[in-house]
C-alpha cells in the first residue's frame, strides 16, 4: 500500500538529486520519511546523499585520535548479544544525561517518574520547563505533545493534524525550555500561548498536488528558530530565521545549497559534492542574524555514507561509519575505541536511535536481542575526543507492545533523537 509517508520519501530522493550538490539534510529528511522501518542501503542509494558501502576499520582500544587505522573484515551487522557483552565490559559511569523510557518509567539521570499509558514511549522525551515534552498515541495523523510533569501527570499542548508527516514530525525545545516549535506553532508551555510560525506555505500560497510543500522545523539556534517554508518550488521551500522579536531573515531559497539540518544542530549546515565517489568534500557553514556564513571545508578521503546527525558545536559528524566519527572542522576521521563489527548497524535499526549527550559525548543504546517480548538495554557513553567509552547508568529493561504495527517497529525503545 502507498502510504503518504512513502510518497514524501519518494519526494524527497527525487529532490535530493536534483542538482550536483547535496546538503546533508537530505539524508536527515530520508530518515525522518522512513522512521521505524527498516532502511535498506540499495533503497537510499538513489538519494547520493544517502548511503554508500565502506569497509570497517580496526580500532585499537586506548589509542588516540590520531592513532592510524587499518581495513578488517566483519560482519555487515552486529550481532546484538556481541553488542550487549561489549556494553557490559566497558567500566561504569553516570547516568545518560539525557531522559529515556524504560518498563520502570521515564529514567532522567537517578529521577524516575511514572509514565501514563497514553503515552507514546517509542518517541524520545525532551526536558521543558516544568517536566518533559512527551508525545501522545493518537489514531489520527496529528502530533499530540504533552508536558510530563513530576508527578506523572500531563499538560497538553494545542495538537496539530501533521498532514505531511503522518503524525510522525518532531517537535524542537527552545534552550530555556520554555517554548516548543512544531507543525506550524511555536507554544509557550508556561503559558499555552501559541503563535504561528510565518511563511507556512498551506496558509500563502495554493496547495500543490505534486510535491510537499508544508513548513519543515529545523530547530533553534542562538539567533532564533530555522524552519522551511514559503515560496517553495517542487517540494523545496525558502529557509528563514525567526528571530525573537518575531521579525524574520530568508537564509535561502529552494534553489540554495545551504540549508540547516536541525536535530540540536539547526544553527549549523554540511553540504557536499556527492558526484564523487571517492573522496566526498564537505563544507560546514554557520547561520549568522542574516545570512549563512562559510567555516571549513575539508575532504574525506573516501565517499560519505549515510549522514546521521551533526554535534550541537558542529565539529563532529555521525555516519554510518562507526566506529569512526568525521570531524568536520579538523578534516579528519577519529574513532571510538569498540570493535568495527559491534558497531556495525548495516540497516540503521539502532543507528538511528543514537543521540548527542553534549558537544564531545554520544549516548548509544546497546540491546541483547533475547526475543520479541523483552530487552535489556545498555546504553554505552562514548567521548568522541578520546575515543573512551563507558556503560552510562545501570541496564533498562523494555517490554516490547504487541499491539504496534510491525512495520512501524516495536514500542518503546530507547532513543535519543526524534527521526
């Protein structure tokens, strides 16, 4: 069956090879398209920007860096009960800095609150002010967020029918956590005051029976909020800044190579030259109060895969490389001290569930895979600077719901970014 996501999927390739360059944004859109299910490499490969096979790499644990690296064989994708050992062989240290779901409840460093069942588990939650932005089950494609509050109750936010994105698009917090920007509202969750974003392209322009043309959110920078919007042109839109005095900078239109990519990173964008096969180009630029601003560009040595996510200080890139990890600002390839084949995540299951803790540290969940019904999770800490990783917290249990579409992927997981 031809659902409405698939068709934005199909939108999205087909605009991701529309010119010679590719930002690596278009990638974040393909992962946002097709979440919870299974993302074949020889499906995204149409995409350039998407993913390409490289060989693993040995890492030599306690090496810097630095260190220099050389080709292994492996495995295209880890086996989860080698995953969990090597979780569990790694020293202990503290507790995830980010919130995440567990049978216990909702696990936010040594606070645990209880989680009412309405409550969709398998979208991961977001400190606000006052609690946590959970999203809500709903049979209608519509986003439903909620403040969780400490007491495990729920504040609901004004819903929004996400036509285009199923129900299934992000929301993004403000760095004071006192606004959330999605669909096309920003929300203060002190206040339930809602504004509308400028520029939605269902309200300015004629609906398009050809391409997507709603607002897309990237996120908020220390200038303000980046989104998408109107005038588009085949399914692209202008990109703006809205700063907070509600006034408005176009950052570039639909036929730009620059363009945000969001995920704690909207203040910052990566485009590349994907026309070559061996040695990909990249160039970091920074959002300025009025334009984008060109920083470093550096070249890989090798085609870049499938582009996952940026740090929030723009420095490191997260592929489908792991264990190693791109430094966008040095120009050079750095690994994680774990082995290439434990690591390995061929179909971006768990890939895609990988969050940033801060500038310098990856939060990855490690699970045992002993069946349908339960897993044990460990999710592993990873300094990306030195290389060292470390169980971050004790190990969560999750009881897979039976009810959730297998298509869909079972619910909750463990996920520390909102694909």
């Amino acid at each position: 069956m031809n659902t409405q996501i698939e068709d934005r999927f199909t939108r999205d390739l087909r605009a991701a090879v529309d010119g010679v360059e590719a930002a690596v944004g278009f990638a974040d859109q393909a992962l946002q398209a097709g979440r919870r299910r299974r993302r074949r490499r020889t499906s995204a490969l149409v995409a350039g920007s998407a993913v390409a096979v490289v060989a693993g790499l040995l890492v030599v644990p306690g090496m810097g860096p630095d260190r220099e690296l050389g080709p292994v064989t492996g495995s295209a994708a880890a086996d989860p009960s080698a995953q969990l050992a090597w979780a569990r062989s790694l020293p202990e240290g503290l507790e995830p800095g980010l919130p995440m779901f567990t049978d216990a409840g909702l696990r936010d460093g040594t606070a645990m609150v209880e989680v009412p069942g309405n409550v969709d588990k398998s979208r991961p939650a977001q400190r606000v002010s006052g609690g946590w932005l959970v999203m809500l089950r709903t049979d209608a494609p519509e986003m439903a967020p909620a403040v969780l509050t400490p007491d495990g109750g729920l504040r609901a936010l004004p819903a929004y029918r996400d036509n285009q994105g199923g129900g299934w698009s992000p929301a993004f917090v403000s760095p004071d956590g006192v606004q959330v920007a999605y669909g096309n509202r920003v929300v203060n969750v002190e206040t339930l005051d809602l504004s509308e974003i400028p520029h939605d392209p269902a309200v300015v322009e004629e609906p398009s029976t050809t391409w997507a043309t709603g607002l897309r959110i990237s996120g908020w920078t220390d200038e303000g909020l980046v989104y998408r919007g109107a005038p588009t042109f085949e399914g692209l839109g202008t990109e703006w800044l809205l700063r907070p005095d509600g006034s408005t900078v176009e950052l570039g239109g639909p036929e730009s190579l620059i363009f945000s990519i969001g995920h704690g990173a909207a203040g910052y964008a990566l485009t590349y030259d994907y026309s070559e096969k061996s040695n990909t180009c990249a160039t970091l630029s920074r959002v300025t109060p009025v334009a984008w601003e060109e920083e470093a560009t550096h070249c890989m040595g090798r085609y870049l895969g499938e582009a996952l996510d940026l740090s929030p200080d723009g420095r490191w890139l997260l592929t489908d490389d792991l264990p190693e990890i791109w430094d966008v600002r040095n120009g050079k390839w750095v690994s994680l001290d774990a082995p290439a084949d434990v690591l390995a995540d061929d179909d971006l299951e768990w890939l895609g569930a990988v969050g940033w803790e801060t500038d310098d540290t990856l939060l990855i969940p490690l699970n045992g895979g002993e069946g349908a019904g339960k897993q044990t999770i460990q999710v592993v800490r990873c300094a990306v600077s030195t290389g060292a990783c470390e169980k971050a917290g004790p190990e969560a249990r999750l009881t897979l719901d039976p009810e959730v579409d297998p298509m869909f992927g079972p619910a909750p997981v463990i996920r520390f970014i909102d694909y």
